[in-house]
C-alpha cells in the first residue's frame, strides 16, 4: 500500500490532467474548478483512507473526531470505504449525517435558549433555495461529484497497484532464491 506521502503525490500529480480534461471537454471554467477543486480535496482529505489514522485524517484536525465512528465501523480498506462509487456516497451520507446532527442540536439550543422561534416555513424556504442553486449549478455539481470520486478512485487503483508491484516483486526474489 503506498504511503499517505505517495498518495499525496499521486493527487497532485493527476491534477493538470483532470483539469486539462475538464477544461477540453467542458469548454467551462466553473465547471472545471468544481471539478478539480473536489479531485484535490477528495485525494487530500476525503478519500477511502478516513477509515484509518491516516494523513487524510489527520488533515480535519479539530473535526477529525468527526471520522471515529466511520473508523470503528470499517475494516480498513472494506469495499465501503475502497469501492467505486460505494466509497464517496457513503462518505457524502456519513458527512451529512454529522451535518444534519449538529444542525439539530443548534436548533434545539436556539429554541431553548428562545434565541430562536420555531416555523415551519423555515423549512419550505430552505429546500426552495437549495433546488434553486441545484437547478442553477447542476453541471456544476455533477462536476464535483465527479471529482470526489475520481481523487478517491485515484486512490484505491494506486492501493491495488501498489499490492500487485509488491507481490510480483516478492515472487520474483522467490524464484531468485530458489535458483540460488
Ligand atoms: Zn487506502
């Protein structure tokens, strides 16, 4: 498995050609910066290596309690957290999960507290905005989706190759001391 050091390498090295990509099939560059922007946070702090005490971990310092609970929950490199597509979409859910979480609780502070006032049209005028900038963004977002999950492919693909490179060399110096 390569370090958090290679992998690092790996995503930045990948960069200018994701964007590269981006830009020639786009033609756009919102939708490329959307893009890239989510490959080099995904490699660098999003990734499948969440579900160790990895560097990507590391990088959500004061939040990096957030991860715990996903650690404890999977092996590392489980095909929850490896796994094309699988990997980034249970990520996304956990992360608004903790979101919905902490919104709850700074609801519930601000009604007892009588900071704030309940009403249900909070709600409404929250989910009209949110399909507001959907529908304004969509290839935006698409964009960025794809990113996250492009710089967390990155990452499993260099973990497979990295098993392959090691056991062909370790079958190698095998039959080289066997020869001997
Ligand atoms: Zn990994």
């Amino acid at each position: 498995m390569p370090s958090g050091a290679t992998h690092d390498q790996i995503t930045l090295s990948c960069l200018p050609i994701v964007g590269g990509l981006g830009l020639a099939v786009t033609h756009s560059a919102s939708i490329t910066l959307s893009l890239t922007g989510s490959f080099l946070f995904s490699g660098l702090m999003f990734g499948p290596d969440l579900d160790i005490y990895s560097v990507q971990f590391k990088r959500w310092g004061l939040l990096r309690w957030l991860w715990l609970p996903y650690q404890k929950g999977l092996q590392h490199r489980s095909w929850l957290s490896h796994g094309p597509i699988v990997g980034t979409l249970g990520r996304l859910v956990y992360l608004g999960l903790w979101g919905l979480i902490c919104a709850a609780i700074a609801l519930s502070l601000g009604l007892m507290t009588r900071w704030l006032a309940w009403d249900w049209q909070v709600i409404f005028t929250l989910k009209g905005h949110l399909l507001t900038v959907g529908g304004q963004y969509p290839w935006e977002i698409g964009g960025a989706l794809l990113g996250l999950e492009l710089g967390a492919m990155s990452h499993s693909l260099s973990d497979v190759l990295g098993s392959v490179w090691r056991n062909l060399r370790k079958r190698r110096s095998r039959f080289r001391s066997k020869r001997s």
